[in-house]
C-alpha cells in the first residue's frame, strides 16, 4: 500500500510531510541547540543565526521550546488515538455483535452522552477532575501529558465505537459469518479473527482525522492553561506564552507553533482521504463518460 501511494505525486508529498512530523516527535529534541528550560539570550530577540526562531519574553531559545514541544504535542496526539482506537473499537464490536440487545442499547447510549458534549468542553473537564500533575496507580505512574492523552482518548472513543458497531453490522449479514457461527465458532474467535480484521480499514482511515483532531485539542486545552503544564512546551503552550507579547511586535512567538498545527492538521487530514481511497474501493471517484446532449455525438 505504501509502495502505491508513493507512486502518486500528491501521495508522496504527504507522505514526506508526516515522516517529517514523525522525525520532529522521535528525535527532534536531541537537535535542540539549547536547553529549553534555560536562558540563553536576551528576551524577545527577532529570528537570527543564533536563534533561528527567536527568544522568549524570558530569553529562552524558541528552536529548542518547540523542537520539545512538537515531541510532546504530537505523543499526546498519538496516545489520545490510540486510547481511543482500542476503547472504541472493543465497545463498539460488543455493541454491534450484540446488536439490538440490552448491552448495545447501554453501550452506545453513553456514547451518546459523550457526543453530546463539544470536545473543547468535556476535555478541559476530564483534565480538571483527574488533573494535570503526576498521578500514582500502584507501581504505575502516569505523567501528566498521558492524562491529557486519556482525557482526549475517552472523548473521541464514541466515533470509533461507532464505526465498530456499524461495521460489525455489516459484517454480520456476510456469508462467512454465518457459515462460522453455524459450525459452532466461539464469540471470542468470531470477533477477533472474523471480524475486527474486515472492519480494520475504516478504523484505519478514522484514526487518521483523529490524530489531527487529537492535536489540535491538545494544543486548545494547554492554550487554555489545562493541559501541558510549564516549564514543558507544547505547541499550545507556546502560544499561550506568545499571546500577550504579539502587541509589542513578537510575532515569531506565534507563527511557528501556529503554522506546526495547521500543517499538521492539514498533513494527516489528506493522509486520511488518502487512506480512505486506498482501503474503500467504493470511496474512489470514478470518472464517467458525459452522455451528449441535445442529441450530439462523437460521429457527428
């Protein structure tokens, strides 16, 4: 599948454009000429060779802030699909397996309460009661940003269940499914080798728009002041440090972390139409003749 995507110009460059993102999040920080924590030249200093992005309004180099700040920004938009992608797909094959049932019914009624709530509003909530500080489970220790992560992960599990269930749905209805069911295969191996693999695509595709969405939020919530807290950096930090410097001509502060998001979004929103093309036949535009009109035709 890689190998087609490739092959086509418009594939290509997004693919480039989300190597780049992923190379930014795995091993960025180690580039970072500074430490970002710490002062290394004057305050609100305009881009230059020393510092390719300025300085902050505390002299902190902003190269490095946001060579850290993309890592953390883009793991908590990872970490938030994937919560979800697990979550909502287990629920929502429950659901749809046991569809029309009291268990599908309690299912997908609390997704319906989640959905009714916007996502700038249930996540600054979740990160409010649970918090953003370092939270102990037993031997486990949770850092804050994984909090933020599992807080967006349960507000966008109800679009995957959804997927799941209707998939699953589908599925039920095919030939093969019946034939197993008929010669007495379990439950468990009918969801796990049946099913979830001929529902895998659309998750897939969905995953996609949701690590754009997942980043996004992110970079809301931490505007917001409860999400990644200081001294770390994430693209929405970074912007909540700029704001009330703009006015006073730092417009550096904003246009680096303002231009990762929406390339971000933007790179990953077409990696997923893309996606969908390759993985749903039935997705693919087709071009079709235009039959004539007026009663012209090509032998006139």
């Amino acid at each position: 599948m890689l190998r087609r995507l490739a092959s086509r110009p418009r594939s290509l460059a997004t693919l480039i454009g989300v190597s780049i993102f992923l190379l930014i999040a795995l091993v960025g920080p180690f580039f970072a000429p500074y430490d970002p924590a710490g002062l290394s030249g004057a305050g609100l200093a305009a881009p230059s060779g020393k510092h390719w992005m300025g300085t902050d309004s505390l002299g902190r180099d902003v190269f490095s802030r946001f060579l850290y700040g993309s890592r953390i920004s883009i793991l908590v938009g990872f970490g938030a699909v994937l919560c979800a992608l697990i979550l909502g797909t287990i629920l929502g094959m429950v659901a749809g397996y046991r569809s029309g049932t009291r268990t599908d019914g309690v299912i997908m009624r609390l997704m319906d309460v989640v959905l009714a709530f916007p996502l700038l509003v249930l996540v600054p909530v979740i990160t409010g009661v649970i918090g953003t500080h370092d939270l102990s489970v037993g031997p486990i220790e949770v850092g804050p940003e994984m909090l933020v992560a599992i807080a967006i992960g349960v507000v966008l599990t109800p679009v995957f269940a959804r997927i799941a269930r209707a998939s699953v749905m589908a599925e039920m209805r095919e030939d093969y499914i019946l034939a197993v069911k008929s010669f007495g295969g379990r439950n468990r191996d009918i969801l796990l080798r049946n099913l979830l693999p001929n529902i895998s695509a659309p998750l897939v595709v969905q995953a996609a728009f949701a690590l754009a969405m997942a980043v996004t939020v992110e970079s809301a919530v931490s505007f917001l002041g409860l999400g990644v807290q200081p001294p770390d950096a994430s693209w929405g930090t970074l912007l909540a440090d700029a704001r009330q410097y703009v006015t006073l001509g730092a417009w550096w502060l904003v246009l680096f972390p303002s231009l990762a998001i929406a390339l971000f979004v933007l790179v990953f929103n077409l990696l997923g139409d893309q996606l969908r093309d390759e993985l749903d036949p039935r997705a693919k535009t087709t071009k079709r003749r235009t039959p004539a009109v007026n009663g012209s035709s090509d032998d006139e």
